[in-house]
C-alpha cells in the first residue's frame, strides 16, 4: 500500500511538474524572477519524482552527454584560474543548462501543443505590448517608443521572437489546410504583429537570426525541389531586407549606424560596432596565444585588460566578447571548443535519425543558436539559456509525438 501511494505521489509529481513546465515557458520572455522560481519548482518536484532507471537512460542520451561535458569544463577550468571569484560566477550561470536534465523527465508528449501555445502566446502579449509602446499608447517606465521592448532588452527579445516566427510560420506553411479558418486567421495576424515588431526593435542578432531561420524554412518546405527553394531564398530574403530597410524605423536605424561604426572603427571607439570588432580581434589574438587549454574559467577580463592595453588602449575593456565561440575558446582553448562544438553537432544528429513531426524543429534549434551566437554570449544570459535547456528537453528526449502535434 505504502509503494503504490508512493507510485501514486511520483505520477501526480510528473503531471505537475508539466504544467509548471508550461508556465515557465511563458514567462522565460517576460520575467527572469518568475521563470526562476517555475525553474526551481520544477527541480524540486523533479527530485521528489525521480526515477533511477529513467535517470539512467537520460543520462545516455548524447546531448545530455554532450551538454555535461560542456559544463564540466567551467569546473576544471578553475584548475587553471587565477581569479577564482569570476570563474566561479561564471561557472553557477551553468545552472540554467543542468537543468536541461531534469527537463528530460518533465516533459510530457500529449503537453508538446500547451509548449507551444505558451511560447507563442508569451512572444505575441510581448510583441502587441510593443507596438502600443512605440505608438505611445502606453508607457512603461524606463521603456522609451524609440526602443520599445516591454519586459527585457533587445539583446534577447528579438532572437526570442525570431525563433516564434519560425515556429508560426512552419505551422502555417505546413498544416494550412488542417487549420480552421479563425485559427489560420490567428496565426496569420500573430505573424504580422510579431513581424511588425521585429523590424520596429532595434536588435540586429535577432534580426539576423529571423532571416536565417527563414532561410531554413523554405528549404525545409522546398526540400524535394531544393532548386526551388534556392531560387525563391536568392529572391525573397533580399526584397525582404530592402523593404524591413525601407518601413522599418529600427531595423533601417541599426543598419545604418553598423555601416557608419564599421567605416574606420579603430577611430570610433564610442561605437557598439567598433567596440565588438576591437573585443573580436583581441579575443583572437589571446585565444591564439593559449590554444590548447585557453586561460581558464575566470581569466578572461583580467587577460584581456592586457591585450586591451597594448592593442586598442582608446577602447573600453570588457568581460564578455559579445561573441560565444571566442569566449569558449579563450577560457577552454580549442579542446574546450570542440567539446562546445559537439552539443550541436549532437542535435544536428539527432534531427537527422528522426522521422516524426518534430524533425523540421530539430534542425532549426541548433542552426538559430549557432546564428545568434556569434553576436552574443547567449548561453550565459538567463532567457537564452533557459530557452535552450526547454526547447532541447522538448525536441531531443525519446517522448517524440508520432504524428503532427494538435496546435
């Protein structure tokens, strides 16, 4: 009696903890407070429900293997660190892709729809809100029209709503005749307010990002006639790009301050473009002089400091080269960033063996990572992180639907 009221308590643990699993995937855009607290509620009720054999296989899939060997290095990097106090902040932020293992177990294969709904409702509450702060109708404080993101900044809004395109968009280009009329209309309309958004916000990684996940939405609906899907890519992405550059007040306004920043940056040291080409170039040069084994957890600000000092002493140091390969491979070196390397080499993989409604997703994940990625140290920061241990939990764990999940 005590084991099956046990077995009773574990399955009402799981079921909560998938609908937990929904609400932190509505607030992952909208607040860092309460996704943490769904994250660490989540865990709790992980630890309540554990089950070793089920654990056991987890602890086989590769990605969880490959993710694991990619947080290790932050502890035996500390080996060779000299300020431990950074290498240790930099090594507990880890704790948002730990949880990618917990998330393995959470996730429930009839619950693959409510995933979804939530992002997409978060993403569109988020893209709607920015609109009315950009006409002025609302205000909120500290938010100005002219950078209108409701509830973070656009260093993670708008990779977030790029990856919410792809997903509306592929459900509209691939199941159009199984929607009904008002839900096809809600994704339709959703698409153009999020759209609209997009290009009314400032954040270039995003919109790079929305580009090439569209990229890889037409080949993936191109792909028995692959030629077709060339020729359409080679003429759409550009007449997109002229008109988001012609209607879009943000997206016209980061282009055209890229291009002034970029034309003799060593000059222009006020510059965001100049100060990433300086962090980028120097980055190289310290990962260069410490191939195999990089500098170690925390010692990148301090050995930067002294490349800055010698190379591009008008520029400002910094503790993140805005640009994640080169901050793996300064601190791990390039055994580090192989093994950095491998958890998308992994997903790639693994999309490529499926066979089921999840398969499109399963590519464009590790593509839109590798994308935004090179313009930020997005596996560090809260949204990005978090977003990447849910969606790879969802898309990578055996509880695969077998046909197209509802919408």
């Amino acid at each position: 009696m005590e084991l099956m009221g046990y077995q009773a308590f574990r399955q009402k643990s799981r079921a909560i903890n998938s609908y937990l699993l929904i609400s932190l995937i509505f607030f992952i855009p909208i607040s860092t407070s309460l996704s943490s607290v769904f994250a660490i509620l989540i865990f709790l009720f992980w630890i309540l429900s554990i089950d070793l054999d089920e654990l056991r296989e987890q602890l086989r899939n590769p990605l969880i293997i490959a993710v694991l060997a990619y947080v290790s290095l932050f502890a035996i990097g500390l080996l060779w660190t000299d300020d431990l106090a950074w290498g240790l902040h930099q090594t507990e932020k880890q704790w948002k892709l730990l949880l990618l293992l917990p998330l393995m177990s959470t996730v429930v294969r009839v619950h693959y729809r409510y995933y979804l709904a939530s992002y997409l409702t978060s993403m569109l509450f988020s893209a709607i809100l920015s609109f009315l702060l950009w006409l002025e109708i609302i205000n909120f404080e500290g938010v100005s029209p002219k950078y209108p993101i409701p509830f973070n900044t656009h260093i993670s809004y708008n990779p977030l709503l790029a990856l919410a395109l792809y997903f509306i968009f592929h459900i509209i280009l691939f199941r159009f005749r199984e929607l009904s009329p008002r839900r096809l209309l809600l994704m339709i309309t959703s698409a153009v307010v999020m759209t609209g958004s997009m290009f009314i916000t400032t954040g270039r990684t995003g919109q790079l990002a929305f580009f090439v996940l569209l990229v890889i939405l037409i080949l993936q609906y191109f792909r028995r006639r692959i030629t077709w899907g060339l020729v359409i890519t080679s003429i759409l992405i550009p007449l997109l790009i002229l008109a988001a550059y012609q209607f879009g007040p943000g997206f016209k306004m980061r282009v055209d301050t890229g291009i002034r920043s970029f034309e003799g940056f060593r000059s222009k040291p006020e510059t965001s473009i100049a100060q990433r080409l300086t962090f980028a170039i120097n980055s190289l040069e310290l990962a260069t002089d410490n191939f195999i084994l990089g500098v170690g957890t925390g010692d990148f600000p301090s050995e930067y400091k002294k490349i800055n000092e010698i190379n591009s002493p008008a520029f400002m140091v910094t503790d993140d080269p805005h640009n994640h390969y080169l901050l793996v491979l300064t601190q791990f070196g390039i055994i580090g960033f192989l093994v950095f390397l491998s958890i998308f080499v992994v997903q790639i993989k693994m999309a490529w063996l499926s066979e089921d409604s999840l398969k499109d997703y399963r590519y464009a994940l590790p593509v839109f990572y590798l994308t935004i990625m090179t313009s930020g140290t997005y596996l560090l920061g809260q949204e990005l992180s978090l977003c990447f241990a849910v969606s790879s939990a969802i898309l990578y764990s055996k509880k695969t639907p077998s046909a197209r999940p509802a919408n």
